[in-house]
C-alpha cells in the first residue's frame, strides 16, 4: 500500500452533501457566531440577574470611610 490510511473522527464529518449546503462566506459565519454569543450572553444576562434579584434580602455591605480631609476634626 502506498497510501496511509487515515482513522475519521467520529461524527465530525457525517453530514450528507444535502446536508452541508453550499459553502459560507466568512462573513455569514461571522454573522451566525456573533448571533450565537449575543444569545448566550443575554441568558448570562437574564441568570445573573435573576441571582442578583434572590440575594436582595440581604443587607447592603458597609461601605468604607470616605479618607476626605473636610471630614477631619
């Protein structure tokens, strides 16, 4: 044999050619990659503030002494 045969990875190329479409131009892929972070960050969004919302029942923290040098006697 002169040709090496080469293992394919598992499921990472299956799609049929019906299935692939025609190519996508770096700009559409940019589009859809950018979709897909704007949605993933509003649900980051929407859970921190859903946590941010159960944890009102506490009280705020102390805020620290304001070094102001109208404040000292």
């Amino acid at each position: 044999m002169s040709q090496e045969s080469v293992p394919e990875q598992e499921g990472a190329h299956e799609l049929t050619a019906s299935q692939q479409g025609p190519p996508k131009g770096l700009l559409q892929q940019m589009d859809e990659l950018m979709a897909a972070l704007n949605a993933d960050l509003t649900q980051l969004d929407a859970d921190l503030q859903q946590s941010a919302s159960a944890g009102d029942t506490a009280p705020p923290a102390p805020r620290p002494p304001v070094d102001d040098e109208s404040t000292r006697f």
